[in-house]
C-alpha cells in the first residue's frame, strides 16, 4: 500500500469518527414548569361541556345557529382546511421515497457518420435503428433518511391539524364575542331610546310649570340640555350596530343583508353567570391547539436535524436498465436485440467544504428557535388563561355593584322628580338624577357584556373544547 493510499484511509477514519460523533450528540430540551394553580382561585365548580360546543351553554340558540354557518363558510376555516390537504400530499410525497423510481424511453434514430474523419478517407456509414427501454432507480433507505424525512412531514401534517383546530376555536370565539358586543349595542339603543321618552316626560312637566309661573326658564333649559344630550348618543349606537352586522357577517362568510332577521331585531345578551372549571395549567398542554402546533413544530425542527446529520452517511441506491435495439421494428422483441445493466452503488461524501457541519448547526438554530417558541406559547397560554378567569368574576362583581347603583338611581330620579313636581326642590337634581341613572344603566349592560365576553375568552384560551386528538 503507497504512502498516498494511507493517507486517504487516514482521513476517511477521521471523517467517520467524526461523523458518529455528530450522530450521538445530544440535543438540547428545556421546558419550563407550569404553575400549579391558576393565580386567581375560583370557587365555582363544574366540569367543562363535552365537546367543543361549548357556546350552547350560553342559551342562545341563534348563536348555535350563527357559530354553526360560520363553521361552514368562514374563509379562515377554509384556508386552514386547504393548508390541512397541503400537508398530507406532502406526506405522500415524502412516502414516495421508499419505492422505485421507473421509467420508459422509445426512440428512433437516423444518423450518418463521415467517412473522411480518419486519417485514411473511407465511404460514409449511416445508422437507423429503433430502440426501446426501462430505468429503474431505486435508493435504498438504509440510515432511514427516508423514514425520518416522512416523519417530518408528518410533524407538519399534524400541526396544520392542530392549526385548523385552533382556527375553529378563534373562529367561534369571535363570533360569539361579535354577536355579544353587537347585543350590547343594541341594548343600549334601547336604554337611550327608553330614557328619551321619559326625559321627554319630565321636559313636558317643567315646560308646563313653566307656563303657569312655577318654574323659570332655567328649568326648561335643563331638561332640554339633558334630553337632546341623550337624543345625540343614538347616532353613534346605531352606527356601532352597523359595525357589528358587518363584522359578524364577514365572521360568518356573507354579507349583513343576508343576516338572519333574529340578529338585526334584537335580543338579550346571552347569559353570563355560568358555572365553570378551569382545571389545572397542565390541562393546557392537551387543550390548547396552539401548544400542540408549537409541539408538532418543534418535532419537525427536531427531524430536521436528523435528516441533515444523515447526510454524514453513505448512500445505498440500486440502478437498472433493460433495452432493446434493431435496425427493423420487428425485430425489437428477438432474443439477440435485448440488453440490460444493474449497477449498485454506495457512494459516500467524506468532505464538502464543511457544508454538512454548518446543515446540522443551521437545523439545530431553528431547533432552538422551536423550543424558545413552544415555551412562550405555553406561557402566554397560561397568562391569557389566568387573565380571563380574573377577568369574569371582576365583572361579575362589578354586576353586582352596578345592579345595586341602578336600583338606587332609579329611586333617586322617581323621589326627586316627585319632589320638583311638587316645588319642594329644583330641576337640577332632576336633571343630575336622569344623567347619572342613564350613565349606570349604559355601564351595567356594558358590564353584562363584558362578562360573557370574558366567559367566551374563558373558553377560547381553555382550548375551546379541543379534544387534542391529531
């Protein structure tokens, strides 16, 4: 063996140790522990609904309804569902690795070659011939590069799974909050409208007092001043309203005019005080679909540095090839015209300017970069989840107090109204009794709203009933 030859051994041992080393390394993990407990402790409890509808727990059957139609025509489900079949046909396509590839060739040929290319000039020969033939080029999975490039794909198939459940949970979240908000609008249109008529009432009773010498201009002046400044809040309720058809009907994939008549009439806010069960923050890691999305990512990232750490190995592929030539059609199909070729071959990249070192290390950054993203998404997971438990029973206990603010502004306008209409006081505690009622009144609807606004984000960071199946 020559000196040359030594040195090639040398280094193709070197290169395998190395290669082996890089194949055992171990990769990276670090997950930070979830909380045991949410920070806002509940007293109410009772199990999640089964399933994932659980906006019928809301008692709204036209929200059933609305949810229901845009399961079947929001365009965001839509494009998840698209991206879902993207997926699996790249599945299948990375599946198609483990079989031959084969193909057929027929051709004719005509040629003539010239007789006076050689040094002694001779007489010009022509060809014409038929052939005919099939290649076959297999690649033997034999370090499963193969296998490890179906399983990431499979990672994707199964995060584009989880992406469209999350898009489902967001999608009826949205409606649900949507159709809430456009119900408090509409409530509050009917508070104003209900406080113009009665402003309208005591506007009559100081105009008529008025008249007869009991009262002064002032007191008209008053009255007027605190109607028309309600008469004004209608313009913009009824514009929020139309913003709200709008965007419900987008959420729904038509337009308002195509809105069920339930929805533009009117109706009570869904209710709000329901009992629920929040679990443990570790029920989120089998809840939420965008945890288990970050989850398939990092196992994607994760194959990815498999894969490009096999190409340190050899390749095993097997290539074939049966032919048939003649000079006459007919004679294509005899015995002397076939011929065939099968050449295994195991070929092994031993250097290449250090690209597959700087593969690996480019793979293990995004890996990294899916285990940093995995962890905030669990972390944002638990802060949006305990916010929204905070959330709900602040509201429900503003409800409490505001219910309590109305009932005694209501008895504060009805005494003082009594008391102006007899001329033991004046119209400005009339006038301060019907603004204050209609400010309490428009913030204990706003307050009903935002409790089952912060119901439905219960629900929707919880994981929307996602059964975490993929």
């Amino acid at each position: 063996m020559s000196q040359h030859d030594c040195r090639i051994l040398i280094a193709a041992f070197i290169v395998m140790i190395m290669t082996m080393t890089e194949l055992h390394a171990t990769e990276p993990t670090s997950t930070p522990p979830l909380p045991e407990r949410w920070s806002y402790s509940s007293d109410q409890v009772q199990t999640l609904p089964d399933g994932d509808d659980w906006w019928s727990r809301l008692n709204d059957p036209l929200l059933d309804s609305l949810i229901s139609t845009g399961m079947r025509n929001n365009y965001d489900v839509l494009s998840a569902m698209t991206r879902i079949d993207a997926a699996r046909a790249q599945v299948q396509a990375a599946k198609a690795g483990y079989y031959p590839t084969i193909g057929i060739d027929v051709s004719w040929q005509k040629g003539r070659n010239s007789g006076m290319t050689q040094s002694k000039p001779g007489t010009a020969t022509g060809t014409s011939y038929f052939n005919a033939g099939a290649t076959m080029s297999w690649e033997i999975d034999l370090f499963g590069k193969i296998t490890a490039g179906v399983k990431q794909k499979k990672a994707a198939w199964r995060a584009s799974r989880a992406e469209y459940a999350g898009v489902m949970v967001s999608m009826a979240a949205e409606i649900a909050t949507n159709y809430v908000e456009l119900r408090v609008a509409q409530a509050q249109l009917k508070v104003a409208e209900e406080h113009i008529s009665s402003q309208e009432h005591v506007l009559k009773i100081a105009e008529a007092r008025h008249e007869t010498g009991l009262a002064s201009g002032l007191d008209v002046s008053q009255a007027k001043a605190v109607y028309y400044a309600t008469v004004a809040t209608v313009p913009a309720l009824k514009y929020q309203i139309h913003a709200q058809l709008n965007a419900l009907a987008t959420l729904l994939g038509m337009y308002s005019n195509d809105l069920p008549s339930g929805v533009t009439e009117g109706g009570e806010i869904p209710d709000y005080n329901v009992l629920i069960s929040t679990g443990v923050p570790a029920d989120l890691l089998r809840r939420r679909p965008d945890i288990a999305a970050a989850e398939q990512e990092l196992a994607q990232a994760a194959m990815g540095v498999g894969i490009a750490k096999k190409d340190f190995l050899p390749s095993l592929s097997i290539n074939a090839t049966i032919s048939t030539a003649a000079h006459d059609a007919g004679d294509l199909f005899t015995k002397e015209s076939f011929g065939y070729n099968i050449s295994p071959t195991l070929s092994w990249t031993l250097f290449s300017g250090f690209a597959r070192r700087a593969a690996v290390a480019e793979a293990r950054a995004e890996m990294d970069g899916a285990i940093d993203s995995y962890n905030l998404t669990v972390m944002n997971a638990f802060t949006e989840t305990d916010n929204a438990i905070a959330s709900y029973h602040t509201s429900l206990k503003s409800i409490t107090a505001l219910n309590d603010v109305v009932e005694q502004s209501t008895l504060s306008l009805k005494r003082s109204t009594e008391l102006y209409t007899s001329g033991n006081a004046g119209f400005i505690n009339v006038a301060d009794a019907q603004l204050s009622l209609l400010s309490y009144t428009n913030q204990l609807v706003s307050a009903r709203g935002k409790a089952v606004t912060a119901l439905i984000n219960i629900y929707r960071t919880l994981g929307g009933g996602w059964d975490g199946s993929l």
